[in-house]
C-alpha cells in the first residue's frame, strides 16, 4: 500500500481515491489493527469439517468478537456460511445487510413490540422463558409472520433457557405440527475442560430434551464443544471464539490460525539513568542506563494496565525490530513505556510501528497478561485504531475510510 504524502500538500479541494484516503488514515493512525478474513474462513473450514456431517454456523456477536460484523459475516458467507448467531437485534441488522441470504439467530431474545423488527429482516429469535414464547406467539399468530424461532434450554449453565421441565411442558406443542420452532439448543458450560464432569451431565440432559422435540434440528457445541466428540455435535454447532483465534482447546497446542495483528506507533525515545523510575507511581525502576520507547496504546484502547510491569514482576511484552521488549512501568491511558536498550540504536526510532499482537505474541497470551480471556481482550480492542481487512473479498479494505474531500467549487 502507497503512503499518501503529507496531507497539507494536497490541493484543497481535489477528490481523494479510496486508496488515497486509507493511506492517509494510516499515516495519522496512532495504531492499526489488522484482521486476515482468509484466516477466518480457514478456521471456519476447519471446524465445518471437524463437525461433519453437522452444519457449521458462525458467532458474529460483539461486532464479531471485535474483528468487524460485516466484513467477517459478508466473508463466511461467501464461504458456505449459511446461518449466523448475533445477541442483539441491531447486530442482526448489520449481518443481514452483508449476508442476505442466511438464517440469523439473536441470542438475546423476544421482547414485547420487537415482532415487527424481527419479521422486517427475517431473523429468528431464540426464546429462553415462557413468557417470552407466549409473547412471540402472540405477535405470530397477529402478524402472521412465520419466521421461526430458536428454543433454548437450560442444562446446567443457569443463564438463559427453559428449565427441562418447561421445555417438556411444551412437547405437545411440537407434536401437534406448525409449531414455528426451527432449532432446539443449549450451552455448555465448561467445555474448554476436556475432562470436566459437567460436559457429560448436560450432554445427557441435553440429549433427552431434545430427543423429543421430534423433527427440530438440536445444538450443543460451542466452539471447545466441536472438539469434545461428534457425540456433542448434534445437529449444527455454533463456533464463536474459535473463528477469531482463540485457543478452544486449552489444554492442548492451538489448532486455529491467528486472525488478528495489532500494531502502536512510538512516539518518543528517551534516555533513563540508572535508579530513576518509568510511569505512574514509581514502580518500575532501571536497573542500568535505559533506553525507553514510549508507545501509543494504553487501558483506552483495550490494553490493559494488568500488563504493567514493577520492579518485583515482568509484565507482557512487545515486539520492536522482531524483537521481544518488556513493558516497563505501568500501562497508561494512552501510552506504554517498552525497554528497547538491547536493541541496537539504530533499530528503533520515532514513528516506527510495534507489534503488540502477532509476530509470536498471541492473543491467548496477552490475555494471561491481562488475567482474562482472549475473549476480552478482542472485544476491547479500542476504535481508535485504524482496522484493516485483508483476504476475502476486501483486501486492503479499511473500515473506516477517510471521507474523500468536498469537489471543487463551481466557477462563477
């Protein structure tokens, strides 16, 4: 990609290229996140056939774990995708319009008045409360609107669902015909642990709810739950996490690619003499002469002040030069201070783009660093970095383009 020159040598006035726009995003971006859509759908690929003969659908709630609802939905789609989970009804708005002709689930539900949206973009509410289901009947049978739904049962996670007893309440229903229920699912609870008991319990619960919804497709499987056994893969499995990189099996070597890079510009180099102290409060002190980069990413941009180091702990680090550099002091809002003194001095200089995921540094690792899960740390990534999507049918594409500049005005 060509860099767009200083954006004060352009003419006022002249009409911008896309190109010309998203170079000169990245030459003001203060970081840039990048995500491989070819990755995606590899990962997509991978868990589709491990599921075989069930359907593979695709988790693109949370703006797609972070990595961008309408570019990761329009590519898994484009690769055989034919149905998408989403939690909220405005989510499902994004993925219709980049996925028209797939089935969409919203896992947040049916409220009263929400009918009409629902039937206005043909996505399918999944139904977890008895009240719910009878409001949905009632718009149903009102509207006419025959879209179908989702029922969810409750197996063990005591979060969203109809308990055993009021999903047996409703068999009945399924066998008088015409029912409107397209899927039967629940969710697992622990199946990142191969070896947890609970996995065998709702598997078994599980099974015998949904042995009597006769004719319904079933759904167990999470994306660790793909990789429990075909015993838990029923009828279509339902991947999220897995699809954007994260480790799904815990306590074995990463089967999926890494999706994600993301990348900080420094913004200064400075000298520190031995016994002085980097950033807030003091707490990490040099131990000799020190070179320090300071960084343009902090806590608000979804690196967190977890991966700050002190003088009694190695925090996370970055890679400079395609070397590894520990953080040095705390993370800050909008900054970090990296200690870049092996690195030879011309190696590293002002401007110059760090690697804060990628090169060896992933985001199951960041996330030790920040005492959470990469779940977290994808869904926090700020908007302040400029994203960028490469493979698929975007290939460069940035999200979030400079607006081309207004034409020039008419002569008079």
């Amino acid at each position: 990609m060509n860099i767009a020159p200083d954006p004060k040598s352009i003419p006022q006035g002249t009409l911008l290229s896309p190109e010309t726009n998203q170079a000169a995003a990245l030459v003001t971006a203060t970081g840039v996140l990048t995500v491989d859509l070819d990755a995606i759908v590899a990962n997509w690929r991978k868990l589709e056939k491990t599921a075989v003969p069930a359907e593979c659908a695709g988790v693109v709630k949370a703006d797609a774990y972070g990595c961008g609802a309408e570019q990761v939905a329009r590519a898994l789609s484009g690769a055989g995708c034919k149905t998408f989970f989403v939690a909220t009804l405005d989510e499902a708005r994004v993925v219709r319009a980049a996925a028209p002709a797939t089935a969409i689930y919203v896992l947040d539900g049916f409220f009263q008045n929400t009918g009409e949206a629902y039937a206005k973009i043909d996505c399918k509410p999944v139904i977890g409360d008895l009240n719910e289901l009878a409001e949905w009947d009632v718009f149903c049978r009102r509207s006419g609107w025959s879209g179908g739904a989702a029922i969810h049962i409750d197996t063990g996670m005591n979060r969203l669902g109809l308990t055993v007893t009021e999903a047996q309440g409703i068999i009945p229903r399924i066998n008088a015909g015409d029912h409107g229920i397209t899927l039967v699912m629940s969710h697992l609870a622990s199946a990142e642990l191969l070896n947890n008991p609970a996995n065998a319990r709702q598997l078994t619960a599980f099974r015998e709810i949904a042995s009597v919804f006769s004719g319904v497709p079933a759904s167990l499987a999470n994306s660790s739950g793909i990789f429990l056994g075909s015993q838990f893969q029923f009828d279509l499995v339902r991947p999220g996490c897995a699809l954007y990189g994260i480790n799904p099996t815990p306590e074995a070597d990463n089967p999926m690619r890494p999706v994600v890079e993301l990348k900080a510009r420094i913004v200064q180099i400075r000298n520190v003499e031995r016994g002085d102290t980097v950033g807030y409060g003091g707490t990490w002190t040099a131990r000799r002469p020190t070179r320090i980069a300071i960084v343009s990413a902090g806590y608000a941009d979804g690196y967190f002040r977890a991966a700050s180091a002190n003088d009694g702990t190695r925090g996370a680090e970055v890679v400079v030069a395609g070397k590894r550099c520990p953080i040095a002091g705390r993370i800050s809002m909008d900054l970090m201070a990296v200690d870049v003194t092996d690195l030879d001095k011309n190696a590293v200089r002002r401007g110059h783009m760090v690697t804060l995921i990628g090169e060896g540094i992933t985001v199951d690792e960041l996330a030790h660093h920040f005492g959470t899960i990469g779940y977290e740390v994808l869904t926090s990534l700020g908007k302040r970095y400029a994203r960028i999507y490469k493979g698929g049918d975007a290939t460069a594409e940035l999200l979030a383009p400079l607006p081309p500049a207004e034409p020039p005005a008419a002569s008079t």
